[in-house]
C-alpha cells in the first residue's frame, strides 16, 4: 500500500535536567546543551569549527548523524549565526561540502541497494522565521546537515501516517504555491538557473513507490550520481537551487506585505525576479489574496513566515538515482517527512542499545575516512576514543 509511513525510534534517555522556567525546546537547542552534545556524542571536530556527532534523539537507528555548524561559542548573538549555506564563509563551505561528499559516498557503499535501503542527506533552515511564541522554535540557530538510513522493510511494515498529520504539511505555503502558480514557481526554477550537472525532473520519477512523496515538489537529478559530488560545480549548483528559492520566497511575501513592493533587496536573480514575477499575474493575484486575508484573519495572518524557511536534500531514489529538492519548512517537522516518513521516537534504552554496536561501528568507520581527507580530528567520549 502507497502511503506515508509512521515509524517508532527508540533512544537513550539524556540524562538532563531542563532549568527551572525553560521549555525543553530551548534548553536542547542552547549553548549549554551543545557542549554536552559534543562531550557525549562528539565524534569529529575542525579547525573550521564543524562538528560530526551521533543523533542523541535519532531518525533511525540504522545510521543517523549530523555534522553542526558551532558558531555558539564564535557569535553568542543568536541571530547573528549562519542558518543556511549562503550564509557560510567559502573557506569553512569548501570544507563542509567535502565532508557531506564523503559522507554520502560510505552511505550508499553501505546500502548500495534502492530497494533495500532509504538514503537521505540533508539540511533544513533554523531560522525564527516563525512566530517566537509557538512550540518548537529553536534557539541555537545554527545550520546542521543530517545523514540517515531507513531500512525500507521496516518502512513497509510500519503503520500508514495519516495524509494530515501535521509533520507531513509545510504550514500551508507549499500548498499555496502548488494551487495556485505552480506553473510559475517551476518556470522560475527553470528560467533563472544555470544549470549543467542537475537536470529537472518530473514526479513520477522522482517519487518513492513505498510512500508516494515527494508530493509536487521540484526535484532534479544529479548527472554522473556520487561522482558529481566531488565536483565543485555541483555544490554550486547546489546552492543555486537555494537561492532561487529564497528570492521567489521573499519576493511574494514581500508583495504581500507591501502591495506594488519594489524587489527584495540583495536578490540572488534579479532579472528573473522582473521578467517572472513582478509582471507575472498569476503571482501577483496569489499575494492580493494571502494579503487581503491576512487584513481580516488574525489567526492566519500570525501563522505566516515571512522569511524563507526551507528544508533541502538529496536523496537516493527507487531506480538508485539521486535527487536533489527543496521544500518550504515547517514548525516541528524534520527533512525525513519530505519523503513521507514520520519519525516518532520513544525513550527505551534496552532497545536502543541492541542496535547502538552496529551504528557506533560505522559511525566510527566513516570519521576514519574524514580524517585521512584532513577534514578534522576524533572526539573522545565515554563510548568511544579519538582513533
């Protein structure tokens, strides 16, 4: 049956206690929390000050880490740090593009079967672009990546996720985008970027059998598979892709904001933004209504994200192509739900600790590789040394 799934994982119980006044949400996402993060699950630090840790709350615990950006030591203002990867100095992207290639070049040595094993990698915006009073807002805002391995017979097995589970929705701009100038959205993708390694594709070939996401996405595929990776034009590309996302974002909700607004300053594409947009009907019709509702709902309009929150990824699919798309983000949600997995995890450290060998062994196998490639030194922890 073609449907999204709904998986439990179980972890270990952190033992923290949250301080007095503070909601959980902004004591795991602090200063203070990271710095347990790295002593407890730290397995690779660089001088660029990017950090490779096991997921103590994981995805799945077949393979599930991440690699953080940790500013919070560098720039204590919170909103100061860098959330996306245009934000990133050269020198500091160079390397962490390095090390995502690596990373996903031992996933797929690993799993190197599309039927047997869901690979994923992928980053997701942090910013507060939300409103500061709803759950689940982070507060470390720092940009980090995530790699992760579902077994798809434990997909195939696990309950079907209701089509309106809220981890499965993006807040409502996806929708709105799809609806109501979806021809335009993808024009625009397609018209202002140059590209030579990603090449666009439809949604069927696109979509997992299993799960039947990505739902109308723009997706395309990456010429030449992992070897593109060690290229820089595909990083570039890459990074394309998120540009000409955040300047059709803002450019809409900057009309509907404003009406007749002039474009967003420092624009990625700003002759596309006047050819495509700023003289494009359908666009501007959609932002009269979003900005005429917004005069008299209250609700909808503080429901709004004003500033691009996005999740974007690469993707292993059913004919063992990968896949790069983009998605507007959502409070509480994760990169896995683009592709229709909804992560539930549940405190049980006797079943966490039946898989923990076999991940902690490849986690470990894989920081072997990084540091022959000068791309950081190993953290000692409690379960784990620095070799």
């Amino acid at each position: 049956m073609q449907a999204p799934r709904q998986i439990v994982t179980p972890f270990r119980p952190i033992p923290l206690d949250v301080p007095e006044g503070m909601k959980p949400n902004e004591f795991f996402n602090s200063t203070e929390n990271l710095n347990d993060l790295i002593h407890n699950n730290g397995l690779l630090v660089n001088p660029e000050n990017l950090v490779l840790y096991r997921k103590a709350l994981g995805h799945s615990n077949e393979f599930d880490c991440s690699i953080i950006y940790n500013t919070s030591q560098t720039i204590l203002n919170p909103l100061g740090r860098p959330v996306r990867r245009t934000q990133v100095p050269q020198d500091v992207k160079n390397v962490w593009n390095r090390m995502n290639q690596i990373m996903i070049e031992y996933m797929l040595e690993q799993y190197p079967d599309p039927g047997k094993h869901l690979v994923l990698a992928g980053e997701a915006s942090l910013d507060a672009t939300w409103p500061l009073t709803s759950p689940g807002v982070p507060s470390i805002r720092m940009l980090h990546n995530h790699f992760i391995v579902f077994p798809l017979d434990q997909l195939a097995q696990a309950e079907a996720a209701e089509a309106d589970n809220p981890n499965l929705t993006d807040g409502g701009q996806h929708s709105l985008f799809q609806q109501h100038m979806r021809q335009t959205y993808r024009d625009f993708f397609d018209h202002a970027l140059d590209l030579q390694v990603l090449k666009p594709i439809s949604s069927d070939e696109s979509r997992l059998e299993l799960t039947g996401y990505p739902q109308g996405l723009p997706c395309w595929e990456i010429q030449g598979g992992v070897d593109a990776l060690k290229k820089p034009q595909f990083w570039k590309e890459y990074d394309f892709i998120l540009k000409g996302f955040i300047d059709f974002y803002r450019t809409f909700f900057t009309q509907v904001s404003s009406r007749n607004a002039p474009m967003p300053k420092s624009a990625y594409f700003p002759k596309q933004i006047e050819s495509e947009l700023l003289f494009n009907n359908d666009f501007l019709k959609t932002a009269k209504m979003v900005r005429d509702r917004c005069v008299t709902d209250a609700k909808y309009a503080n429901s709004l994200r004003w500033q691009p929150a996005f999740k974007q990824l690469i993707y292993r699919n059913d004919a063992g192509k990968l896949i790069v798309t983009i998605s507007q983000n959502s409070i509480g949600n994760a990169i896995t739900e683009l592709l229709g997995v909804v992560v539930n995890r549940a405190p049980d450290a006797e079943a966490y600790e039946k898989s923990e060998p076999a991940l902690i062994e490849k986690l470990l196998e894989v920081r072997s590789r990084l540091i022959e490639a000068d791309l950081g030194e190993g953290i000692a922890t409690d379960f784990w040394g620095t070799e």
